[in-house]
C-alpha cells in the first residue's frame, strides 16, 4: 500500500456491503435521503457536507463534495465561507474551554 | 501547444445507444441555426469552436444571402443566429432583417460584452424592432468565476448590457421583448439543476442589480475546441468524459435538438449540430451547400453521432 488515501478507491466505498450488506443498505437508504431535496435544497446540504468533510477531515469527502456543489451551483467563495463556518465553530470549541481552565485556575490561584 | 487526444476508451455512442434500444434519427426539422463565423472578442475556456479575436473566418454577404434564402424557401419556425460573437460579422444587421418574419422566432446568441462594446448601440433597437429573441451567456453569479471562463470585465460587462436590455423592454412582463441567460459551468463538472439556478439566479440578479430576465438555460461543457485543450492541460480529460458517459440518461435522448435542428457554418455547410460544425462530421456524412438543398432535410435521415454527443445526454440532458 502506497498511501492510505487513494482516490481510486472512492468509488468502491458500495463495497463495504460485501459483508453485512442489510447494514450498508440501511446506511446508503439513509444517506440518499438525507441529501435528497427537503426543506434545506440540494445545494444548501452539500455546502454543509463540504464543511464538516473539512472538520472530520476526510479526503474522500473533500473530493465528493467539492464536486458536488460545483455541480448544484454554489461557487468557490461560498464553499470557501461555509468552511470558515466550521473553522469558527472548531475554533471557538477549543476558545470557549478556556472559561474551563479559568474556572479551575481560578479555584486553585489566591 | 499540448496534445490534443483525439479519443480515450470511451464506450462508442452510438453503442451506448444500441444498448438502451434507441435510435437517433431526424424529425421534422423546424430551426435552422446559423453560426455566421468564429471571430469573437473574447477567447472563452469553453469554446467548443475555438473561436477569438484571432481568427478570420466570418460569414461573407454571399453566403448570408444564400442562408436567407433557404431560411425563406424552407420557411423554418425558428432561426437562431450564433458564433463566434455575431456582433462582429459586418453582414449581421442584413441577416436579422432576412430572417425576421412573422411566422419566426428568431433568436440572436450574444456574450453581451460585443454587444455592449459602445459601438453598437444600433443593435439593441434593431433588435427590440424585429422581437428577436435574445440568449445571453451568463455562466456564474460569482465575477471571479465568470470573469475566469471567459475574461476579465466579462462579468460587469454581461451586467451592464443587461440592464440596457431591461431598460428597452427585454424581459419585463408584457414586453414581448425575451431574454433568456445561458449558464455553463466555469470548469470540469457537469452543470447545477436548470430550476435551482433559474431560481438563485433570478432572485439574486434582482436583488444585487435589478436585473430580471425569462429563463435560465443551464448547459454542460462540450469536451470539443479550446475546452479540451483546457481538459487535457488541467489533467482533467479522463475524469470528465467518464463522467459525461456515466451519467447517460436515455431519456435525454428523445428531447435532443438535433432532431429538430440544422446548422449552417460561415462558409454555408450543414451539420446536425454546432459540436459536429466545430468536429466538421456534415450533414449526412458529405459536406452540402445550403444553396443545393431544396428544403429542410428529411425526417428519418441519420444524424452523425461521435464522443462528444455524450455532453448532450449527461444528466438532464442538453435539449
């Protein structure tokens, strides 16, 4: 194995339901519904795919949903947006910690 | 220049076709599309035709006579005048008036930068005076993106000349002035749904500029011309034709234009099609004058068919 990342592989990820296939059905059934068109539009769905991609950090998902919102139409400053969404988000989870070790510094300083 | 591939292991189309027991043949034909030259004032990345400033060939006053002509014999309900930027062809404002009839709809395919080029300001009343039917590109709501396909200023261009359009009439709700944008995707990615970008683009364009038009048209890249030159310098050609061919609708099939549609190059031949024009596949396999035809070309006759037609058959299809 060259790299653990290969993007041949993205296609073969239907394979994992060679074994437990009524699990994998269930888990694609539910993937397909929930990016189907609902309240939020198509588009709307994979713009919030293609920021949490970046937060768990999985390559195969960068790649699906960079091609996926080209394709439903949002542009690259808006992809761009919705990633600074997430980093915030990251970003203020660890910052926001901070009233943690303030409350236990506080508690341990005269 | 990098080579240019001219096939990759793709499924022939016209196999693809056997498969799903479908043939492609012509109806009646009811528009003739007139590609009255490659001169262009831009040099777009998508050009199937590789059309630009560069080049010479344009429409001469003989053949736009000849054209007019079989327009006129054949009575066509539809012409549809393209390029190249038909701007620049010298015999333009001659081919509007032959063609204008009021049994037709006539159609004028414009980037709207030649047409907003303040040297012709002439068009846009000659325009509104004949009711043709204007199709403007309009790839992308982002300037960055747009401006990157088709060059820079494109885009502030397309909104200025579109809101000179708005003003004479286009667009506006019993005018009988219609504007319709054409969206292509800025890369190597098949096109968003035509009602989501309708949607997003008309209210965007009101709220932004106060722009209003009829219809957003949304049409995939042909893999043909300087867009596959880009394909393979990008590394992207594979990966694009796979996905052409992989998203096969067959339903697509029934609805393509060139059952209905003839094309006419610069030079006067016919093809089924502007990609054929720009692959040079004729009409029925040899290349015919339109001032040899008698008429429209017969329904049941066989339309050429090669790689690039899986562009037309890709997701919803380009109709």
């Amino acid at each position: 194995m060259g790299t653990y990342y290969n993007p041949e592989d993205l296609p073969k990820f239907p394979d994992i339901g060679q074994e437990v296939p009524e699990l994998a059905q269930k888990f694609f059934d539910y993937y397909n519904a929930v990016f189907a068109e609902g309240a939020l539009t198509a588009r709307e769905k994979a713009l919030i795919a293609l920021a949490v991609a970046h937060t768990v950090q999985c390559p195969y998902c960068i790649d699906a949903f960079t091609q996926s919102c080209l394709e439903k139409g949002s542009n690259v400053a808006e992809m761009t947006e919705a990633i600074h969404v997430v980093t915030a988000i990251r970003g203020g989870a660890s910052l926001v910690h901070g009233v943690q070790m303030r409350n236990v510094a506080q508690k341990l300083s005269m | 220049m990098c080579p240019v591939p001219s096939s990759l292991a793709l499924e022939p189309f016209l196999h693809t076709l056997q498969v799903h027991g479908l043939k492609l043949a012509r109806e009646r034909t009811t528009t003739l599309q007139v590609n009255v030259g490659l001169l262009c004032n831009q040099s777009c990345l998508h050009c199937h035709l590789l059309a630009g400033p560069g080049r010479a060939e344009k429409m001469s006053a003989d053949t736009a006579e000849a054209v007019i002509a079989y327009a006129r014999r054949s009575r066509f309900e539809t012409v549809d005048i393209t390029g190249g930027a038909p701007e620049l062809n010298p015999n333009l404002v001659r081919l509007i008036e032959g063609f204008s009839a009021p049994y037709r709809r006539l159609m004028f395919r414009t980037n709207l930068s030649a047409l907003n080029d303040g040297t012709r300001e002439y068009l846009f009343d000659l325009l509104k005076i004949h009711r043709v039917v204007v199709v403007a590109s309009f790839p992308s709501l982002n300037e960055a993106q747009a401006d990157s396909q088709r060059g820079k200023g494109a885009f502030l261009s397309a909104i200025s000349a579109l809101k000179k359009l708005n003003a004479i009439g286009y667009g506006l709700e019993g005018s009988g002035l219609e504007i319709n944008l054409v969206s292509n995707p800025a890369g190597a990615f098949l096109p968003a749904s035509q009602k989501e970008m309708e949607k997003r683009f008309r209210q965007i364009l009101k709220q932004r500029f106060g722009i209003v038009f009829n219809h957003l048209f949304t049409f995939a890249n042909m893999p043909l011309g300087r867009f596959r030159r880009w394909l393979v310098r990008s590394g992207n050609l594979e990966a694009y034709l796979s996905r052409l061919a992989s998203t096969f609708n067959p339903c697509a099939v029934d609805g393509l234009m060139c059952k209905t549609l003839v094309s006419v190059s610069w030079d006067g031949y016919l093809y089924d099609c502007d990609f054929n024009l720009s692959r040079d596949l004729p009409l029925g396999g040899q290349k015919v004058h339109v001032s040899e035809m008698k008429g429209r070309p017969q329904p049941g006759s066989p339309i050429a068919v090669a790689e690039h037609c899986y562009t037309c058959t890709a997701g919803a299809g380009f109709t």
